[in-house]
C-alpha cells in the first residue's frame, strides 16, 4: 500500500476528472438528505452513475453493485418523498432497538457470507470489507427512502469503514469524503431523532 503524495498524484491524474464531480454531487446528496430534501435523490443519482465506473476500475465489485442499487433506489426515493406536500414536514419513524439489533445480525452474517463467496471466486481487492459496507449501505439506503432515523446509524459505521477502504485503494478524495460522511450523519442521525420527537405521539 503506498499512501504516499507521489502517489495520490498519481491516482489523481488516472481519476480526478471522474472523482471530483462524483464526491461534490454525494455531498450535496448527504445535506440535503438531512434535511428532508427530495432533491438529495438527483444528486446521488448522478454521484452513483460515476461510482458505478470508478468501482469497476478499482475492482470492489460490491461497491459497483451498490452503486447501481443507489441509482435504483434513487428513482424510489423521489417518488416516495414526491408523495409528501410540504418536504419540511417528511414523517419520520423510529424502528426501535430490539428490532435494529435484529437487523445489524443478520446484516452482519450475510457480509461473511458474500465475503467468504467474494474472497474464493472473484478477484475482489477487499472481499470482506467489501461486502460489509456494500450490505449495510442497503439496509441504510433502504431506511434511508423509508425515514427511518436509525439509517444514520448504519451510515456513521459505513462511512468510516469506507474512508479506510479508499484511502487503501488511493482515492483520497473519497476518502476525505467519506469522513465528511462521518460528521454529516451524525449530524443527519441529531436532526431525524429531533424530528421524531416533535411528531405528536
């Protein structure tokens, strides 16, 4: 692994021109996300169509796939919050823990699973982390277009384990991205749980 700056010099010549209008499109996604936005969908559709080629480049597989999952699941998403009058007022739920934990074990066991198949039959770079960000970014995705709080959750473990695959595979500005990811979905995690909590029970 070189993580040096000659390298990422390097990386950036190969795929900057493709990483720059990929990273600045997913962070507008993950603002306006927070904030209830329906736009947020445009934007990362537009920041997985790049990924989906950038993916394919590096080799993790899984992420290609998950790419091409957030493009569908952006198509989804725009059409369920469209459905709301005022994006201001999106209902949110909480599913509570017993049901979460339920959720992140099994989670947890596909990964190993996709991994382990990944690791003996593809050349996947990173088979296992591959797999583990790629599952849970469905679940999150998912709750994500269903306002559940607890995405933000999957989010802050996903992005951190993120920022140390790309940093791995010499995309610092994805990585960079990626710990940016950090901070907004606590920061979307903080604002969900405070919307939840104003709605009249």
């Amino acid at each position: 692994m070189d993580l040096s700056l000659d390298s990422w010099i390097a990386d950036f010549a190969n795929y900057g021109w493709w990483e720059i209008p990929a990273v600045l499109s997913a962070i507008l996604y993950v603002v306006l996300a927070a904030k209830k936005n329906r736009w947020c969908f445009l934007y990362g559709l537009i920041s997985s169509l790049i990924y989906v080629y950038l993916t394919i480049e590096l080799k993790l597989y899984f992420d290609s796939f998950i790419n091409a999952y957030y493009i569908l699941m952006s198509v989804v998403g725009w059409i369920n919050w469209s459905s709301v009058e005022k994006e201001d007022n999106v209902p949110v739920i909480k599913m509570g823990w017993k049901k979460f934990i339920s959720y992140l074990t099994l989670t947890l066991l596909l990964s190993l699973l996709f991994g382990w198949w990944a690791a003996n039959y593809t050349d996947d770079a990173l088979p296992y982390w591959d797999a583990f960000t790629t599952l849970f970014a469905l679940l999150g995705t998912y709750w994500l277009v269903k306002r559940i709080t607890e995405n933000w959750i999957i989010w802050i473990v996903v992005d951190l384990v993120s920022f140390a695959i790309y940093l791995y595979k010499g995309l610092p500005l994805t990585s960079l991205l990626f710990l940016l990811y950090t901070v907004m979905a606590i920061y979307g995690y903080i604002q969900w749980n405070r919307n939840w909590k104003e709605l009249p029970k």
